[in-house]
C-alpha cells in the first residue's frame, strides 16, 4: 500500500467517523433529554436524503441547498414524532422502542412505496469536489464530514458554556429537579 493510498484511507475513515459519530451524538442527545429510544431515526436520515435528492431533480438546486431544505422539510415529520412520544406513558424507554419500531416500518415502507429500492445519486459538479478530491474523498463524503465535525463541535461549545446547555444537562439528569429550579423542562425536552 502507498502512502498516498493509505493517507486516503485514513481521511475517508476520519471523514466516515466524523458523520457516524454525529448520528450516535443525534441519537444520543434524543434519549437524554427524552427517555425515548427512537428507532426510526435512520429512516429519518434516509427520508432527508431522499426529500433532498427529489427537490433537487425537481427545481435543479445546488448540492449545498438540499440539505437545509431537506432538514426543513423534516421539521412536520419531527413535530410529529414529538406529539407521538410525548404520550407514551411509563415505561417510556420500552414503550417508545414499540412505538419508533413501527414508525420504522411504516416510513421504510413509504419510502420503498414512493421512491422503490434503488439508490440515487445527487449529481455533482466538478467545480464543488476540487478540495474534496485533493483529499481523496468524494464532495458528498466530505460534505457529510463536514456536518459531522461541525455539530460536534457546535454542541462541545453549546452544553458545557450556555445557560441552554446548562439547562438541557439538568434536565437530561433529572427533569423534576430541573423544574423545581425554574427550568421549562417542556421547552426543553420533556421526561
């Protein structure tokens, strides 16, 4: 193996670390602050891409649009998830593992319905992968990292120097005793 081939490997699998570290971060942050263990959230990703890739057939928008529009046109879909959770009654952990499990099914199931099996590709320009490709990953790849690092970091900054990270640590920790300090704990999550 070359130098060049093995220090393509390593920033792919940085680059593949980075975005897989930010779904666990997603997940993870979803449970502490809910109780809930969601088992349809890599069909939620996968409905992103998949809002994204038809918006852009659909109206020919840039790679770099899709994914703040797909994340928008996700929020009707989280807000429902929300409603959902927010009756499920104790156990919450087991109860919401049933309830997300056939949330699974049901948008695998739109999802095959609506756009089959197969998988697509967002077309990208060459201009977009110039600095992608020096690097010896593909713009799409390097987009995802770039996601990935920028969240991580966002939250290292967030939950240890706000008072809103400060606030979703109390409450992720014991809800009730967040509320009697004075912290909207619906606003934050709910427990």
């Amino acid at each position: 193996m070359s130098l060049t081939t093995l220090g393509q490997t390593v920033v792919a699998g940085l680059a593949n670390g980075a975005f897989y570290a930010f779904l666990a971060l997603s997940f993870s942050v979803i449970f502490a602050l809910t109780r809930a263990l969601n088992l349809a959230h890599g069909e939620l990703v996968v409905l992103g891409g998949y809002l994204g890739y038809s918006a852009g057939r659909a109206f020919g928008l840039p790679p770099a649009l899709l994914i703040p529009l797909a994340a928008v046109a996700l929020v009707p879909v989280g807000l429902l998830w929300r409603a959902l959770l927010a009756r499920v009654r104790e156990p919450v952990e087991l109860n919401s593992l049933v309830l997300t499990f056939g949330l699974s099914l049901t948008v695998q199931n739109v999802l095959l319905v609506t756009w089959s099996a197969d998988y697509r590709l967002i077309p990208i320009s060459a201009d977009a992968g110039i600095v992608a490709l020096a690097l010896g990953l593909s713009p799409a790849r390097a987009g995802a990292a770039a996601v990935g690092i920028v969240t991580i970091v966002g939250l290292q900054l967030l939950l240890p120097r706000t008072r809103r990270g400060a606030a979703l640590r109390a409450t992720s920790r014991d809800a009730e005793t967040a509320a009697l300090l004075g912290i909207n704990t619906d606003r934050v999550g709910w427990a």
